[in-house]
C-alpha cells in the first residue's frame, strides 16, 4: 500500500504559476534522495491556470512527513527556484491508495 499526499496551490501571476511548474524537475531530484519516496507529479489546473495541484506518492504516510520536516525538502524548494514564492496552500489531504495494475484491456 502506498500513501498519497495531494495540495491545490494558488498563487497570484501567470509568472508564479510559471515558476511553480518549473520547480518540477529539481524538486522530483530532491524528493529521489527521501527514503520511501515513489513518484511526484504537479500539474496546472486547465481551468483556472493560477491553481497548480502536486500529488507525490509514497511508501508510508511517515516517510512523506519525514520529508516535508526536513532541511532536505527546504533546500530542495529553495535550489529549484521556489525561494521567495508566495504560493498559498488552499487544500492538503493524505490517502492511503492501493495499487491497481492494469489487466490485458489497460484497465
């Protein structure tokens, strides 16, 4: 079983929303380094391009919180170009997902 945490950001520029999905790339770079951690994906929301959702997937709800405490994901945020981002948390919530392979019809 893994445990998904998922955040809608907002954040108040085309150019923040830019810089939100930019940090993508090195912020996934940081996030490999945590033990228990499993994929990271962030988004723009197609309908309201100042909403950014990022939904990261791990081993254990621990694990994810471990990295959240950590000097690491401060670093991580800051070296991808987030320093100084005022991006405003409107949503958060951890769900534990079990995981579904896809049979022969991909579903």
């Amino acid at each position: 079983m893994s445990f998904l945490s998922t955040a809608l950001y907002t954040v108040s520029t085309p150019q923040e929303a830019e810089q939100f999905i930019s940090m993508a790339p090195g912020m996934t770079a940081g996030y490999e380094q945590q033990p228990g951690f499993e994929r990271l994906v962030v988004a723009r929301d197609v309908m309201d391009p100042l909403t950014i959702v990022t939904m990261s997937w791990w081993q254990s709800q621990e694990a994810a919180d471990a990295w959240t405490r950590s000097q690491g994901y401060r670093e991580a945020k800051n070296q991808s170009g987030g320093q100084g981002l005022k991006a405003k948390m409107e949503f958060g919530r951890w769900t534990s997902v079990k995981e579904r392979r896809a049979g022969p019809g991909g579903g």
